[in-house]
C-alpha cells in the first residue's frame, strides 16, 4: 500500500492506491498548495510534470521475538558505547597523567644537571675526556681565526685522526712499495689482528690442554753442582752481554733457575719480601721444568728476558723511579712471560681454531695463557707461591702489573706503546709522584722495559744475535712445517725452502726493534750517577750493517767456476803407493773446495747465511 498526496485535493483527503508491482504514477501540476507544515505520511509533493517511481510497501506483522532482539541489540549497542566512552576517558587521563609525570622528570633532570654543574665548580670535577677538547679547542680555532688552506686542511687531519681508533697507529706505509713484498706480509701478519684464514678442518696442534706440571716431576729435577765454571759465568749476571748459552751448558740446561737465584740473591729481593729460600727454590724449579724442550721459547729464553729485565731495573736505574713491589712484579713477570710456551705463534692458533685461542675469544691467546697458568699453580701450591708474604693490596699491585706487563708482549699492540711512551716523552713528561697519574706512567715503563727485554735479541752482540737467530730458525720451521701439512699458506719468513734470513733481519730492526729502543734509550740515559755504556743501539747498527753485508753478498751473481776435477781411488790409491799421497789428497780437495759457491761453503761451514734461516723475532 502506497500512500501518494493529490494536489487536486486538499491535505485531508489523501489517496491510497493499492498496487502489487512498482507503478509510475503522473500527476497533473498542482492548482494550490497549503502551506507547510505538511503531514508527515505525505511521501512526497510532485511538481508539475515530475513522475514518481512509487514503490509497493506491504504490511507486515512484527513478532514480539524480533521486537525482543531488537531491543537487545540496541541495548548492548548502548553499553558497548558506554564502554568505549568510557575507555577513551580512562586513556586520556593517562595520558594527561603521563604528561604531568614526563613534566616533573624533565624539571628534576633540570634540577639535577645544575646541581651537578654547580658540583663540578666547586670541586674542579670535569668529566669530559681531554680527547674531546683537544678536538674542542682545533674547532674553536678554525671558527674564530682566519687560517690558510694548508693549515686548515691540517688541523681537519688532526680532527679526524683524534677521533677515529687509529690514534696509536703508524702508517707504515706497507702496501704503497716501501717496503720489501715478503717484510710488509711478514709484519702485516704480525703487527695486525687480522681475520683467520680459510683453513682444513683438521685437529690443531695444541689440541689438548697443556697438562700440569706434575709434583714428582718437579721433585725429580735434580739441580747441578755449582761448580767454579758456573760461579764464573754467573759473574756477568748483570753484564748487557750476559752469555745465557754458556749457563745453560754449564748447568745442564737449567740457566732460569741459577739466573734468578743469583739475581734475587745478589739485589737482596728475597730478604726485603720474606720470601723462603725453599719456597723461592721451588718456584723456580717448577716454572724452568714447565717449559717446553722448544728451540727458542724455551727457559733460557726466559733467563735472557729476566737478566735483561734486572739489568734495566737495577743496572740503568729505573728501580729509582717505580716501587720494590714493581721491580718484583717485573722479574716474576719475566720469569713466566713465556711460561709453557708450545711452540707456535698466536695466529697458528687462531688459524687453527685451537683450543686457547677458543678459549681467549683470539685476543692475546698466548700472554694470556702463560699469565694465566703460571698463577694457577702458584696459588694452587702454598709451597710454590713467592707472593704469599704480600698483604692483599700489595698481592693485588704486584699481580696487577705482571698481568700488564705479559700481556704486553703481544705484538700486536706493539706500535700503540710505542706512541704512548714517545707521548709521554715529548709531551709533559713524567711525573711518577703524582698520585693520579704516577701508577699509570709507572706501569707503562715497565711495560715497556718488559717489550724492550723480550726483543732484545739484536742488541745484544753479535755473537749472541746469530746464535738466537739460528734457534728462532729452528722454531719457526717447525711451524711453517706443520701449516704446509695442513693446508694452511706457510707464514712469511717460515718457509724453509725460500726464507732468507738478512731480508728479514733489517726488517726486523728497521721496523720493531730500532724505533722501540730509540725511545727507551732515550727514557735511561743519565738514570744513573755513574756513566753506564749502554750498548744497544751500538750493537743494532753493527748487527744491521751485519745483515746488511750479507743480503749484498746473497743478490751478487756468483762468478763462473772452473769445472771440478773427479779424483777416482785408482789416481788416489796409485798417487799414495808412490809416495804422495797426502800431497795428491790435499792438492784435490783444494781444488773441489774452491769450486763450491759462496754459500755452499757457508752451509758447509754450519753458519747462518744461507737462505734456510729465520727471523729473531717475538713469539707472536
């Protein structure tokens, strides 16, 4: 039923058309129309000509059921609105709450910040790093003075090296050609913490923990006879050219053990500290027997770096600027520096994946193992430990700086002393009674001495340099032998087929030892009252100019040789039954010893300048 407004009849009478389909229905225009309001069941008001789509509605009978949920929905419809209201509510009035509190903490944080700066006035306190105004001060002055482009482009440099993690590194300018292509690999190898290589799973060499050194071994290791020979050589104990070989000869490969007791003795370090004799004895006997049968790490190689170590300490006076507990923790130090050393560098392990360098995460794997297991026994074994009379502050002090001291042995860190201690000789000097700064520059003399002391090898005469030289040799081609049976590239200067040893000497004096020594050289001139004739540097330009010699011999073309005449044993045989055979033998191996090269005769005489040779280089 449709209920359609007639505008032919008046508001009153309206017309309902029943229809069952949608029907178009045309009106004619209206004649007049009330004015409105109009009812509200009129459905629309036509215009003239307007046509209306009149839509059939039906009626329909609603049950109470639908009425009910209807009535429901609309009012679950209403609390789910209220709900929603009032969540809103809630969520802005935390977040008003939230703003109120982020309000306090900011005028707290406030507060704080000018109680702490006032703080800062009265105390003096600066917390920021003289780093960062040093850098402060080049920017102020790049703002506020007009400089040229060269000086600006300087102090950029100085601003972008003091803020990148290269403050303590040279350029040693290694990949540019200035260098030897075998030196600048070799140095790289060592200087570098660089990622390990791609290698053959294979069981390292140092695939088991290295085992305790076992008490009856320790009670098993009979000592010498002191004899006059021995007391003899242990004269020059504090001698720069202290002869270690002799020692260990004469005393049955036990120089560590004579050398500290002799230098503990002789220094009165035993008596200042209550060490027992027999504790002091036993000590030594333990660390010298854990020391592996190496070629050079070995105990005498521990002996030399703690004989040289004394000698800075006490011999050039440095003793006079650092405390008797440092220059105890600087002999125990050398002592074990090298303790259970096997026989290979830190990168053989780290390449390996051994189990120390796993263990050490491949940072410093060796000084730290040697560290490490030295103090494990000591103060495992009461009757071994030479710190027990320490209080604890002192026990702390002392470990503390042999910690420091064996740990900077790796040469990794190697040109980072260097700059710190060149620093501090350039800069504002030392100051080792201030109480902020004195502990810090004392340990880093110590530090130093002990890299000085362990790097020794080219300083020391001539005589002395050849023959460390031939043993680190020996080591190192057990390593490149080891790395050729695994598939690993044999490391520079390892290789027993192609190393040659004046190349990597110089290298080795020009780029570690010399700058090193320079600046220590420096640091003990005039320690002492007494004029002291410090030899290093005098005997690493003698022995470079060594080296040197013969490197030029090496690459000099060997002249043409005459051909070698055979002797057979009949002319032998028949030149002897007339009665000159001496002569005739004499006369040939003459002539066969002269066509042999130069360094066939070299070989032939067991010297150390053919190719086959090593380095007389640190541990790692």
């Amino acid at each position: 039923m449709a209920t359609v407004y007639s505008p032919n009849s008046p508001f009153t009478s309206f017309k309902k058309f029943a229809i069952a389909n949608s029907t178009t229905i045309s009106f004619p225009p209206p004649t007049s129309l009330p004015p409105p309001p109009y009812p509200s069941n009129i459905s629309a008001i036509l215009r003239a000509g307007q046509v209306i789509q009149v839509v059939p509605i039906y009626d329909v009978d609603v049950h109470w059921t639908e009425e009910t949920t209807f009535i429901i929905s609309l009012t679950l419809l209403a609390v789910l609105l209220f709900s929603l209201q009032r969540f809103i509510g809630e969520y802005a009035k935390n977040l008003v709450e939230r703003q109120s509190h982020m309000q306090k903490l900011a005028l707290l944080n406030t507060d704080l910040k000018n109680q702490l700066r006032q703080i800062n006035q009265e105390v003096d306190l600066d917390l920021d790093a003289p780093i960062y105004k040093v850098i402060q001060v080049i920017k102020t002055i790049q703002a506020q003075n007009e400089v040229d482009a060269d000086m600006a482009e300087s102090l950029d440099y100085a601003i972008q090296i003091l803020s990148s993690n290269q403050l303590f590194s040279p350029d040693l300018n290694l990949t540019k050609g200035a260098v030897d292509v075998e030196v600048s690999k070799w140095l790289n190898s060592m200087l570098t913490k660089a990622a390990p290589e791609t290698v053959q799973t294979q069981q390292p060499v140092v695939s088991k923990e290295v085992a305790v050194v076992a008490e009856d071994k320790t009670k098993s290791a009979a000592l010498p006879q002191v004899d006059q020979r021995v007391q003899d050589a242990l004269k020059d104990v504090e001698s720069w050219d202290f002869d270690v070989f002799l020692l260990s000869q004469l005393t049955e490969g036990r120089p560590l053990y004579f050398t500290a007791i002799t230098i503990f003795e002789k220094r009165g370090i035993r008596q200042h500290f209550g060490i027992p004799e027999n504790v002091l004895r036993k000590f030594l006997t333990t660390i010298e027997t854990g020391y592996k049968q190496n070629p050079y790490h070995n105990s005498a190689h521990a002996a030399d770096v703690m004989q040289t170590m004394n000698y800075f300490l006490h011999v050039l006076g440095v003793s006079a600027v650092v405390t008797p507990e440092d220059c105890l923790a600087g002999l125990i130090g050398a002592i074990i520096h090298d303790f259970d050393h096997p026989g290979v560098n830190n990168a053989f392990l780290i390449n390996t994946s051994a189990p120390l360098a796993l263990r050490y995460n491949d940072q410093g794997v060796l000084e730290n193992y040697h560290c490490s297991r030295a103090f494990e026994l000591m103060l495992g074994d009461p009757s071994i430990n030479v710190l027990a009379s320490l209080s604890p502050e002192k026990f702390k002090q002392v470990r503390a700086g042999i910690v420091s001291m064996v740990l900077a042995t790796d040469m990794a860190g190697h040109f980072e002393y260097i700059a710190k201690f060149k620093n501090k000789m350039t800069g504002v000097g030392w100051d080792f009674s201030n109480p902020q700064t004195g502990p810090k520059d004392k340990q880093l003399v110590l530090d130093v001495a002990m890299k000085c002391s362990d790097i020794s090898n080219p300083t020391k005469n001539n005589s002395l340099c050849t023959k460390w030289t031939e043993k680190i040799m020996e080591e190192f081609f057990f390593q490149g032998d080891e790395e050729r049976k695994r598939g690993v590239p044999v490391s520079m200067f390892m290789d027993r087929a192609t190393t040659q040893i004046p190349k990597c000497q110089i290298g080795f004096i020009d780029f570690i030892v010399s700058p090193l020594y320079e600046v220590w050289d420096a640091f003990v001139d005039g320690r002492t009252e007494e004029e002291i004739e410090f030899a290093a540097i005098e005997n690493l330009k003698s022995n470079r100019e060594y080296w040197k010699r013969l490197q030029d011999e090496q690459q000099q073309p060997s002249p043409p040789q005459p051909p070698t005449q055979q002797i057979s044993t009949t002319s032998v045989q028949s030149s002897a039954a007339a009665g000159g055979g001496t002569a005739s033998t004499n006369v040939s191996a003459t002539q066969v010893a002269s066509s042999q090269t130069p360094s066939a005769q070299n070989a032939s005489s067991g010297g150390v300048q053919g190719t086959a040779a090593a380095p007389s280089a640190p541990k790692s």
